[in-house]
C-alpha cells in the first residue's frame, strides 16, 4: 500500500467559499501576516487571495497542481499529523481541475516573481503562443493565487449554487471567522473594481477586540472567557486544551454563533455545540442564544484522520469527555461572573 492510498481521497471544492477555506489555509501555513481578497461575481468569475506569506519555490512550480504535491508532506511517520491539519496536497489541485488557475509567487531568495498558470493539474501557457514554463515577473515577496472561472466545466455544479450575493456573504462569513482566529494577520476584502472594502481587520488586536471589531459591541460587551486543559501532559495523545469567548446572559441573539477551530482549521461539531448551547438553559430565557467562539487543539493523533475532507462533522477521541469538562468551565465561569 503506497502512501498516496493511504490519503484520504480527493477533495471536493463544492462552491466558492469552500475555494477561499482552502486557500485561506495555505497562506496562514505560509506564514503570511497579511492576507488580501478580491471577488467578482461571488468567487465564480474571480477569486484572488494575495498573502506575504514565504512564497513557492520556482523548482516547486510545475508540480504545484499535481495531486498530494505538498511541502508540508515529510515521511510516513507524521502521515496521520498531516491529514489532521489538512494536509493532502489536494486542494491546488482539485481547483485545476474546476477553474482557470494562475500563481505568482516570490520566496525571499528569488531575484523576481515567477508566474504560472494550469489546467488538468499541470502547467498551461499563460499567453497563447507561449510555452507553458513559469515565467519570470514582477511581484513582491509572498503568493498571489487566482482562481477564474470556477466550475465553467461542471455546468451541475455551477447550477447547484445560490446568487453570487449570497456565495460572497459566505466568502465574509469564512474570512471574518479566520480573522477572529488570527488577530495577528491583517484580513482585507473587497469586490473587484470597488474602493471600499467590505471586510478589513488591522493586525495585532486580540481574539476579544477582532470578535468586537467584527460581530459588534453588544456581543464585545458582554463577553466572557475561559480556558482549561486535560491533566495529561503535552505530546501524549490525550493531551488537549480549549480557549473559549462566549456571552454572557446579558447577550440574547435569536440564534448561536458558533465558532470553532480544531487545530486551527475552521471545522464543524454538532455534538460540542449542543453541549456548550445546553449550559445556558436556565441562563438565558427560552428562544434565546449566545455567540460562542471555541479553540480547541488537539493531539492530531486523536482526530479521526479518516473522515473525508468534504464532511462537514469532525470527530476526536473523548469526544463527549472533552464536550463535557469546557462545558463545565463555561458554566462556572457563566455562573459566577455571568450575572
Ligand atoms: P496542502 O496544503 O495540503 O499541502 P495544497 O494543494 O493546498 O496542499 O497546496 C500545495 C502546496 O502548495 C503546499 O504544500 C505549499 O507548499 C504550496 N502552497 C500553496 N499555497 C501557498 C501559499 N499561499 N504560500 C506558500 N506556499 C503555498
Ligand atoms: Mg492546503
């Protein structure tokens, strides 16, 4: 059995947002601290996500699209560590095969920017009458990735997708939960042509001040934090610790916000949010929901690394232990400050 059977099979880019998810994760991998957005039609005509992360290196570049090409993929040992935090080499490639893909890129060391463009997975001219080779540009230190045209070759999928408003609120609702989990990058959003953009956080704030900067003061105001860990030590499997900001009972919304990373990956937990929803019975009155935002890291090797990346639902061991012991710490915390 090789490895590349051992990787969970392929990834399902289904609309625009889930293109951004993606491509939003390569570039906080990057490193990048500064992260730039521009969208026309709702990501269907364009999607351009520029960072100053570390770049792609030139020799790097006609593999880039091919399937499980990935720099973050060393042996087999620490194969289960990177299907957790989503590496599998998948995405680029996936998006080659549904959309116009081009890539300019500039690591520190290079002496320009190089410029490529593919199709298929692999590279394609740029200009027609070129060959398909990078080519040298210029550019600043960082990657520029551009996805046009997506899904003009799968007319079902296309037609499964809502108005482009509605695909680029859930582009904002992407990026504005990103910037919540990374105060220290500065996010930027606009529509292609506009001036103004609809989404800009400046670096350096704190969870707490990007969670007021971008859901607003009355859920700043009225926010509570915590923090707890297994009594395990690190690096054992059962070894995890969770940081939460949550409303307290001041705060009545007509349904939960609920945010939360795993290992820094944007997932969902309908069994944590039911646990963390069910502390405020009696807290707050009925039809009455808070905002909660939950980092929780994992050992990776305690995240099922067999759930197919297009499943929504994540699973991890002890599960409904955890689920239980940062419910308890949000209820002291809710109970004793809370009122
Ligand atoms: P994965 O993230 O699983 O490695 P992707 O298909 O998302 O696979 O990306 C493939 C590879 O391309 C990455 O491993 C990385 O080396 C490179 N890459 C993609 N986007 C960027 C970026 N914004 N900055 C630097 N390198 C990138
Ligand atoms: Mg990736």
């Amino acid at each position: 059995e090789t490895l590349i059977n051992r990787i969970a099979a392929g990834e399902v880019i289904h609309r625009p947002a889930s293109a951004l998810k993606e491509l939003l994760e390569n570039c906080l991998d990057a490193g990048a601290t500064s992260i730039r957005v521009t969208v026309k039609d709702g990501g269907l005509k364009l999607l351009q996500i520029q960072d100053n992360g570390c770049g792609i290196r030139r020799a790097d570049l006609p593999i880039l699209a091919e399937r499980f090409t990935t720099s973050k993929l060393t042996s087999f040992s620490d194969l289960s560590k990177i299907a957790t935090y989503g590496f599998r080499g998948e995405a680029l490639a996936s998006m080659s095969h549904v959309s116009h893909l081009s890539v300019v890129t500039k690591t520190k060391t290079e002496t320009c920017a190089w410029k490529a463009s593919y199709s298929y997975g692999k590279l394609v001219e740029t200009q027609p009458g070129q060959t398909p080779d990078p080519k040298p540009c210029a550019g600043n230190d960082g990657t520029t990735i551009t996805i046009e045209d997506l899904f003009y070759n799968t007319p079902t999928r296309l037609s499964a997708l809502r108005s482009p408003a509605e695909e680029y609120s859930r582009i904002l609702d992407v990026l504005t939960k990103y910037a919540i989990h990374n105060p220290g990058v500065a996010f930027i959003c606009k529509k292609a042509g506009t001036a103004a953009p609809d989404l800009s956080t400046p670096s350096s704030s704190s969870t707490t001040q990007a969670i007021g900067m971008l859901y607003g003061h009355s859920i700043a105001k009225e926010l509570l934090s915590t923090e707890t860990s297994s009594s395990t030590e690190p690096d054992t499997a059962e070894f995890w610790r969770a940081e939460v900001h949550f409303t307290n009972a001041n705060y009545q919304s007509k349904k939960t916000i609920f945010l939360l990373f795993i290992n820094h990956r944007l997932v969902e937990s309908s069994r944590m949010k039911r646990a963390l929803e069910a502390t405020y019975n009696g807290v707050l009155p009925k039809g009455s929901f808070p905002f909660i935002y939950l980092s929780l890291v994992l050992d990776p090797r305690s995240v099922d690394v067999n759930v197919h990346p297009t499943k929504k639902e994540v699973h991890f061991l002890n599960e409904e232990a955890i689920s239980e012991q940062i419910a308890d710490a949000l209820l002291q915390t809710l109970t004793s400050k809370g009122q």
